[in-house]
C-alpha cells in the first residue's frame, strides 16, 4: 500500500471513536494549553475581516478543530471586542471524526459540519487551520542510485518501489535522500487560494523545503512506531511550507511567511493577554503564565512551530505578518 493511502486509513481509523487531546490522550494542542492562544486567533480573524471590508455574511471556518477550544475561544473573545463581526460570521467546521464531532457540538452548537472543503459555501472565508496539515497522509520517494523509488507499506515494513504517477522530483540528489509530498495538502490550499479565501495555518515543520524523512507517531505523550499499529497511533509529518505558499501563489494569491509561531503569537499580544488572565486568577497564575512560555518559546513550540497567511493579493498584509 503506498505510503498516503496507510496514513488515510490509519487515520480515519484512529480518529473515529476517541478524543485524543490532554494529558488522558496522546498530545495536547496549543488551544488546550492557553486560551489566549484561541482568543488571539479570534481577535486576528476579526482584524482580517474589517481588512476584507467587513463583509456580511462571512464563513468563519475551521479545519480540523479538535474538541472546539480553539473556536469557543475565539468566539468569546470576538463577541466581546468586536460584536459586529460575531454577528456577521457563520460558523463552518470541517471534521470527519464523529467522536470529535460530539465534542464541537457542546462547545459550538450554532456551528455547521463539513466532511471536506468542497461542500463549504460559497462567498468571503476566513480559515484557521492549526495542527492540521500535519496530519494529512504524505507520500516518500527515496533516491537510490540515479532514480527515485517510492515508500510503501506492507505487512508493517517498508518496500521501496517505482513511483506511481510521482510529481516533479529533482533530478539529483544524495543517495538516500528523502523528499515528502502531500497532494491533499497542496490540494486544499489551492481550492482555498482559487476562491480568494484567507487562510492562517499554524503548524509544526521547516520554513524551507528539503530533503528528510519526519514522518513520526505519538502515543501516550511518546513517541511510537508508525507502521506498528495503525489506527492506534497519531500518525504525522513536517508540513511543507515553501510548497504551499508556492501552491496558493500559482492560483492566485499572496502568501505571508512562514515565520515562527512564537514570534507571530507575540506579534499579536499573547503574552500581554496571558497576563491578563494570570493576575484575574492568582491561583493559576503560575500554569497560565508557562502555558503561554510554552507556546512562544524557541525551546517549547516557538520556533519549531511556523504560521502561514494565504489572502488575497490586493490585500493589507494581516495582523502579525507587517514587514519588521
């Protein structure tokens, strides 16, 4: 089975029947470390929308949004600072997970649920994206010799065969050198770039693309095997970003950054906000404050951690993504 195809399967496997987030589950998210991390992103949104120029309605989407944190502080956060945006927004989930489906539905129960992009709307979007590409099924080629060959999966090793239908490859490289593609990922950002959608992505990998395999599995905080037990494990990769601002450019649109999530969180005033909370409740200060370190620190998810904004090519660059 090639390599996508394991991960899709996996995937839909794992994610079917359980809620995988905190410290009962395999990883905690940014949204469930600080709510000022969703409060931020809402309050972004709200900015992005008066730059669109306050468009009525508006589709304020979220891919891949976990339990609903994320979104219900986004939302409370909106509706306090800019009332007329939460009046203008609808709200758009895109999940497959009916475990997780359950879990939005306590939190958001206004909003409306989408298996995939296609049955979205039409008309203005904003689309939050956070630790989504990362799970979406990548493929691996490998150089051997003066040729690629693919990764496939079977029996829980790995087969290195012929490529099927592989796109560009560089025409050289080292021996061994691995080089990871994801079409759903680049299929995605182009549908989003082609309807002039804003779309903030907020993800674990390189700024530039390379050579390397960074497929990996968590389980219980850990790391696990990929191949080991699929359907058990969180199966995910590095996100490309060259390759999608490169992808949303081709169809049209303008692409700001990647820049380290941790410097954009602070762009946007999560520390300040953090502190806010920190001295509202004094007892949880402490866990406030270094879930907030945590997010913004080179050594925690700062750096490794990148944020990308697609938007339209006439448009003011968005909150976070000024030119320094």
């Amino acid at each position: 089975m090639r390599l996508d195809a394991f991960m899709a399967r996996a995937a839909a496997a794992y994610y079917a029947g359980r809620d995988p987030f905190g410290r009962a589950g395999d990883f905690t998210t940014a949204p469930e470390i600080s709510q000022a991390f969703g409060e931020c992103l809402g309050l972004w949104a709200a900015v992005a929308w008066q730059q669109m120029g306050r468009p009525a309605p508006l589709l304020l989407v979220e891919l891949g949004p976990g339990r609903g944190t994320l979104m219900a502080d986004a939302l409370r956060a909106i509706a306090e600072v800019m009332p007329a945006f939460r009046a203008a927004l609808q709200l758009h989930l895109v999940e497959t997970s009916p475990a997780l489906r359950a879990a939005q539905a306590r939190l958001l129960p206004d909003a409306q649920w989408h298996a995939d992009i296609a049955t979205l709307p039409a008309g203005p979007a904003i689309v939050l994206a956070n630790e989504f590409f990362d799970a979406l099924p990548i493929r691996q080629f490998i150089r051997r010799g003066d040729a690629w060959l693919e990764r496939f999966v079977q029996d829980g090793a790995w087969h290195e065969l012929p490529p099927e239908a592989a796109p560009p490859l560089p025409g050289h490289a080292p021996e061994g050198a691995v080089l990871e593609h994801c079409d759903a990922a680049l299929a995605i950002v182009q549908t989003l770039a082609a309807r002039g959608a804003t779309l903030l992505a907020l993800d674990y990998g390189p700024a530039e693309d390379g050579f390397g395999d960074s497929l990996q599995a968590l389980s219980a905080h850990g790391r696990a095997e990929p191949l080991a037990a699929p359907g058990s494990v969180d199966i995910t990769a590095h996100v490309r970003f060259a390759a999608l601002a490169a992808t949303a450019r081709a169809a049209g649109a303008a692409a700001h950054g990647p820049l380290p999530m941790g410097l954009f969180l602070q762009r946007l005033g999560l520390m300040s906000r953090a502190a806010i909370l920190a001295r509202s409740n004094p007892r949880q200060a402490g866990l406030i404050l270094s879930g907030a370190e945590r997010l913004v620190t080179p050594e925690g998810m700062g750096r490794l951690f990148k944020a990308l904004c697609l938007c339209h090519p006439r448009r003011d660059p968005p909150p976070g993504f000024e030119p320094a």
